[in-house]
C-alpha cells in the first residue's frame, strides 16, 4: 500500500499492512505540534527521506488541544531508521541550544 492509499484509507482495516516490507508506511514520530512536525519533514526531505505529515490540521491556529490527536510523522520502513537517527541528532540540536 503506498504512503497516499494509506492516508486515503476511511479505516484503521484498511491501513493494516503486510509486514517486512520495504514499501510499508511506518509512523516515525509525533510532534507536540504541527510547526515542530513540519522542522522534522523539511529535515528528512533535505536528507532524501520521503514522509509525510499526518493529523496538521486537527489543532486550531497550530495548538493541539489535551487529549486530542497530534501531529505524526509517517515514513517507510526501509527510511525508518535512517529517519530516526536523523530526527535524534536533530532533537538532541536542539536541546543542546536551548
């Protein structure tokens, strides 16, 4: 299933996915809002690795209310770690500066 069919699914049944493929859309990460999710999608884009931000709009004005959903990050699987190592040095910039 690719990363546009699993996003158009209407249901959770619809997103299950074979394991052990390369192709598969894994979640990588959830991000307290959607400016932080979109730093981390523009960090893996310029790094090569395709992923899409998933659940930006259900905060109003950038703000995700308490209890509601937030912001994901959805990447295959083959980028996964490769992402994930990516986004730890880029969290660990972060708090080092600030």
């Amino acid at each position: 299933m690719s990363l546009e069919e699993m996003l158009a699914a209407p249901n959770i049944e619809e997103r299950v996915m074979e394991t052990n493929r390369p192709d598969e859309i894994v979640r990588l990460a959830t991000a307290s809002n959607p400016q932080e999710a979109h730093l981390w999608r523009q960090a893996l884009k310029e790094q090569g690795i395709r992923c899409r931000v998933v659940g930006e709009y259900l905060g109003s004005f950038g703000i995700v209310p308490p209890g509601h959903a937030v912001p994901e990050l959805w990447v295959h699987r083959n980028d996964a770690e490769r992402a994930r190592s990516i986004l730890d040095g880029l969290r660990k910039r972060t708090s080092d500066s600030g």
